[in-house]
C-alpha cells in the first residue's frame, strides 16, 4: 500500500484551538500557558515577500537559512538586500544571480552557497518541493537533511511553519529546552534526548506544545 500523503493545507483557527485545548489538558503547567497566551497560533514575525511564481516552499526554507543565528532585525535588512539582488526570492532567480551576488547581499559564504545550492535543486527540477510537502513529517526532515547545509532543525521549522503540521517536536531548538525548563521549574535545560521523552503527553499535538514553551522564554511567568 503507497504511503498515505498529507495534506498541504494548514490547520484552521478551530483545528489550532482543539489542538490547544488539548494540549492545555496535559497538565496544569501548560493549562496557564493556555491562559495566558491563547490558542495557538503557529505563526512567527516574518519578513517574507517576493515569493510570486514560485509559491511559499522556496522562499520559506531560503528565509528560515538566512535567519539562522542572527538578530531577527539584522536578517530582515539582508533579507530586503537579497531582494533588491535577485529581484523575487524564486529558484531560477537565486540560482542564475550566483553565490557571490548573494554573498554582496550580505550572506556568509556558508549561507549563499546553502541557498544556492537549493536553488539549483530546486530549479532543476532534482528537489520537487510540491512532492516534499505532502510527505509525512520523517519524510519531510530526512529529504531535506541531505541538501546541504540545511539539517534537522531547518527541515522541522519548515514542517511547523510552512507545512503548519502539529506533532513535530524539535528537541534541539533551544527555546524549545529553555521555555521547557522556565514553564517546568527546572535549573538547567533539558538535553535534547531527555526532551524527546519528555514531549511524548503531547503527541499528537506537539507542535502546540513547542509553540507554548517558546511563549514561555517571551513572556515568563510571573
């Protein structure tokens, strides 16, 4: 029997607040981050434009490389830099501008060829992100850890983000460990390992989970 595709189309509002509510039902820690914060959202600031011709999917995995380990206002400026570059952040754009007009966009050597390199897959037709994106959720974070440059964490951002499915529960996201420390009461963080064990009361819903505890580390009880 062919493995069953999902669906691409994200949550509702209402499938977002019953996943909540259950999630808020696991115990009376994320019952008052409920309280405080409301249904989930899956939502997170972004700077994402110029994505017309190529859909959500490139742009998407492009912003979230780019992002990685920088200021949320330093990306944005060399996010909008990238654009004036490339004129729309699309696959045949990126890749026929080269990895040194990325480079001049601001992007470290390590990043433009990262994105580069999807580019090109992605324009070549070797990288089918349509296909990607309604494969189940393994399936999606093993595909796109073998780009390189691009690895677990960057593929189960892109599965909450992008795809909005809710049971991805990214262990080594630090604020995932610190708000899990911070709602809990804990000293120290929870090292990725023991963190899996510990999202296991929120399956199906776990990405709700981690939306709650990065709400935690923003906003710390009182």
């Amino acid at each position: 029997m062919p493995a069953r595709r999902a669906s691409t189309r994200p949550p509702s509002a209402r499938a977002l607040a019953a996943a909540s509510e259950q999630v808020a039902a696991v115990d009376g820690v994320m019952a008052a981050l409920y309280r405080r914060h409301g249904p989930c959202t899956l939502s997170r600031p972004s700077a994402r434009r110029g994505d017309r011709g190529a859909g959500p999917y490139f742009s998407a995995l492009a912003e979230s490389v780019l992002y990685q380990q920088l200021a949320g206002s330093a990306a944005a400026a060399i996010h909008r830099r990238l654009l004036d570059v490339v004129g729309e952040l699309t696959p045949e754009a990126v890749a026929g501008a080269g990895d040194e007009a990325l480079r001049g966009a601001g992007l470290s050597r390590a990043k433009a060829a990262t994105i580069a390199n999807l580019a090109r897959a992605v324009a070549s037709g070797e990288l089918d992100l349509g296909a990607v994106a309604t494969s189940p959720d393994d399936e999606v974070v093993a595909t796109l850890s073998r780009l390189p440059g691009i690895g677990p964490w960057t593929a189960q951002m892109f599965c909450i983000f992008t795809l909005g499915r809710l049971d991805v529960w990214p262990t080594t996201d630090y604020g995932v460990r610190k708000g899990y420390a911070i709602a809990y009461g804990h000293e120290d963080l929870p090292a990725p390992r023991a963190l899996a064990d510990l999202g296991e009361p929120y399956r199906p819903y776990r990405s709700v989970a981690a939306w709650y505890l990065w709400r935690a580390v923003e906003s710390p009880p009182g």
